[in-house]
C-alpha cells in the first residue's frame, strides 16, 4: 500500500529501478500525484496502469499516525478489502491470524 506521510508526499523512483508494483492501494489526501518513476509520473487518475490490481482510494485505517501509535486495520467499507492476491501472500498476517480461507486477500498487513 502506497500512503502519504506528510504534505505533498511522493514516492520517487529513478527510471533504472525495476518496480513490479501489483494489488497496491494508493492514496494521498495533499495531492493528485502518488509516484514518480523516471519521466513517468502517477496519480489518482492513472495508478491503474502501473500494474495489475492497482487502485485509488482512502484505505480508511482505523488510525493513521505519523509521530504517535496508529492503527492500520481496516474500517469497513475500505477499497484494500478483497482487492488483494493469494499470491505470494504469507500463511499469517501481522497479528498472527491465518490468512482468509477464500480466493480473495485484504491489500495491506491485517485481514479484516
């Protein structure tokens, strides 16, 4: 999951970085532009096509923090849930709970 940590907040990237970006949720509140790679740069209207099942949104974590505790579960009604892959995805997410028995995952480290 790609998100802003502070105003105006970019991922930057040199053109010779291999990136294989795929079933990632962007967001950033400040600012349409999310990542620039090279001479290419992303934002809210084309991070679809940087990979397959990437998306836009507000993830809705239950408490987003930069300088204290936060909490990145999800809140229902997020874009992250069902939208991940079982591919390459760990038998456990953070909290120790097995991954979900059906064929789509969360984006992100917890399952909701």
């Amino acid at each position: 999951m790609f998100h802003e940590v502070g105003p105006s907040s970019l991922i930057f990237l040199s053109a010779r970085a291999h990136l294989i970006a795929e079933h990632n949720l962007s967001y950033t509140s400040s600012s349409a532009y999310v990542l620039e790679w090279g001479d290419q740069t992303y934002d809210e209207t084309n991070i679809t096509t940087l990979g397959s099942g990437n998306l836009y949104g507000d993830p809705l974590f239950v408490r987003p923090a930069c300088s204290s505790e936060g909490d990145y579960h999800l809140r229902d009604r997020s874009p992250a849930i069902d939208r991940g892959t079982p591919t390459n995805a760990p038998c456990d997410d953070l909290e120790g709970r097995p991954g979900p028995q059906r064929s789509s995952y969360d984006v992100g480290c917890y399952e909701k």
